[in-house]
C-alpha cells in the first residue's frame, strides 16, 4: 500500500510541473503576442491582404501604396523575422506593369539581394527573382545584363532536385540569344 501512495504522490508531483510548465508557456506566447515584433507582423499581413485585395479590383496605385507602406513597416522588423525580398519582388512587378522599368529594376535588385540571405538557402525563390529581372531587362532591351541574370538563375536552377527548372532557365537563356 505504502507503495501505492508513493507512485500517487509521484504523479501528484508531475502534474504539477507539468501544470506549472504549461501556465509559464501560455504566459511567454501571451507576451510574444504583444510584442513589437508580433504587432508589426500583424499589421504586416493585414497590408499584404489590402494589397492583394486592391491588386484583384486592378486598384495598381492603391496595390502599390499598400506595398510601400509594407516595405516600411519591414524595416522595422529584427533580420530573422524579414521576408527577404518578397515584399520588393512584388513591388517591383506592380511598377514593371505601370512602366516604371528603372524603379522596377532596383526593387528587383533589392529582392535579389534579400533572397540571398535567407538561411537555410531558398534557392527556388532565388531562380524567380533572378529570372524576373531576366526578364523585365529583356524587355527593355538590356539582353546582355539579361543574359547575366538568366545565368545566376540557372546557377541557382542547379541546387534544385527537379531539374526542370534549370532546363527552363538554358530555354530562356537560348530563347535570349
């Protein structure tokens, strides 16, 4: 018996720390959620909704207002908690479409940039922004600096276990040339 009531006070024992355990985490994740940090990855989520939204109804300025004010906000955020360049790839395409060929250029040098320093490497998300700026310098007629950007693509291309993305960047490359 005097056993028995050994293993019920053992238990009696871990309950309790593992009660105390899970009050300490719910306190910790209730403070996270009220950090600066959580606060402007909220309102950074609710401008890419608005932006997508407007970007649905064709709104381009209005889309583009909202991804600017989402560029601000991230410079706010600490680098582990950046997007790397996703926010300037969008951004880039929205002026692309409005014409604006030398802003969209340095948004997609910007998202180049932010793509190369993500850890582990993404480098799916580095073949597109490389490609994208293949493509809008293309269209403005820049095919040797086009011709750079599809090589670093296809670079990127070769790190990937599907071998159809590096395929399609030696298409886009000969199509280029």
């Amino acid at each position: 018996m005097k056993k028995h009531k050994h293993l019920l006070m053992f238990a009696v024992l871990l309950l309790t720390i593992v009660q105390s355990c899970t009050k300490a985490v719910k306190n910790t994740d209730r403070a996270g959620q009220n950090s600066d940090t959580a606060k402007i990855i909220r309102r950074l989520d609710t401008l890419v909704q608005k932006m997508n939204e407007a970007a649905s109804r064709h709104e381009t300025i209005e889309a583009m207002r909202y991804c600017e004010e989402g560029l601000a906000l991230e410079l706010e955020l600490p680098d582990d908690k950046k997007a790397y360049g996703d926010l300037h790839s969008r951004f880039g395409a929205m002026l692309e479409s409005a014409g604006m060929y030398s802003f969209a250029r340095e948004h997609f040098r910007l998202a180049i940039s932010g793509a190369m320093k993500t850890t582990p490497p993404d480098y799916s998300a580095r073949y597109y922004k490389n490609a994208r700026m293949a493509a809008l310098l293309q269209r403005t007629n820049e095919n040797d600096s086009a011709a750079f950007y599809l090589q670093r693509a296809i670079g990127e291309a070769k790190n990937q276990p599907d071998k159809l993305w590096e395929a399609s960047g030696y298409n886009n490359y000969a199509f280029l040339k």
